[in-house]
C-alpha cells in the first residue's frame, strides 16, 4: 500500500540552482537591518514573500531571545519568549510560540510566494525542529527560502540544507544578485 502526500508536486519551472539561501553572520550579531533591506528590496522588485521578519520585543534590549517574529503576509505578531522571572539565565526561548508561528508561515505557503524568508537557523534549527519543516514544504513547492545562520550553527546548516544552498556573506551586492534571478524567474512564471 502506498501513502499519498499531501503536498503539491514540486513546480520544477520556479527551481534555482541553490533554492536555500543562508546569510552567515558573525555570532550575536544578527543582520536586523540587512533582513530589512531584503525585505524592502523584494517589494521594490514585486516579489511575493513569505516568512517572518524578526524585531526586538524591547528597546534597548540586550535579551536575543526577547524578540517577536513578523509574518511577512499577514502582518501578525508573535512574541517568541518566555516569562520565567527575574532570575531566570540563558535563552528563554518559548518553542510553542515558534511552532505557532512556523504553522501560520506555513499556510501562506498556499499563495506561491516568489520567496520564503526566515530569521534564524538557531538550536532547534540545528536539532531539526523550529522552522527546518518549513523550509522543507518550500522546497518541495519549489519556493526557495533565505535565513539567517549565525557562524556557530554554519556546520548544522550544511548538513541540513546539502546541496541545495548557498552562503552569503551580508555582502548586500551578493544577496541583490540572488534576488535578481528570483526576480527574472518570477518575471518568466508571470509571463
């Protein structure tokens, strides 16, 4: 007996030679405004995104898991940190509000986005949970993804994403290029 997917067959048309693309950044320094560039950057192109855009739950905040995910397509908010008091140490990091969050990215999936953006490839990234289940429905959709890889995670991430990604620096001249061949592909499906 064979099971049936659920998932669409791979549009084969909307492949890039590298559907994943990691920006590798120096550990605790992550790239806010470089994801914000690529952001505004597809909206100046007319690409369609989705994912999430990452923002500090607080100003001035010194706490890198006190930090709320932006859907790119809905616009909601979700908080991805604990309470755990005052005296709490080391990352609060609240793995529901990431499934959470991960599910409502999942579902606009559905509408083909010319690209898939995430923030992080952090330790549940590296252990195979958090978002790597949806960078894997985006590439079996044939949508191809960007995020963040601090340089303490690079080896996780390559023994993940293989042969399908490629690694950036925040070299934005590198990224525009990237996004250009989204661009052109995007522009050929339209057509």
């Amino acid at each position: 007996m064979f099971a049936m997917h659920s998932a669409p067959a791979p549009d084969l048309t909307r492949q890039l030679e590298s559907s994943l693309a990691a920006i590798v950044y120096p550990n605790d320094e992550y790239p806010d405004a470089l994801f914000k560039w690529i952001v505004s950057e597809c909206g100046l192109r007319h690409l369609t995104l989705s994912g999430v855009l990452q923002h500090p739950a607080f100003e001035g905040a010194d706490r890198r898991c006190d930090v709320l995910l932006e859907d790119l397509a809905s616009g909601h908010r979700t908080l991805l940190f604990e309470s755990r008091g005052a005296g709490a140490r080391g990352c609060r990091l609240d793995v529901a509000a990431l499934v959470e969050a991960s599910m409502k990215v999942e579902s606009s999936l559905q509408n083909d986005p010319d690209l898939l953006v995430l923030n992080k490839f952090g330790k549940v990234e590296c252990d195979g949970g958090g978002m790597c289940g949806l960078m894997a429905k985006a590439l079996e959709r044939g949508i191809p993804a960007i995020i963040g890889v601090p340089a303490r995670n690079l080896s996780a991430w390559r023994d993940f994403a293989g042969e399908f990604s490629v690694e950036f620096s925040e070299d934005i001249d590198q990224i525009a290029k990237w996004l250009a061949k989204l661009e052109d592909k995007s522009l050929c499906g339209a057509g």
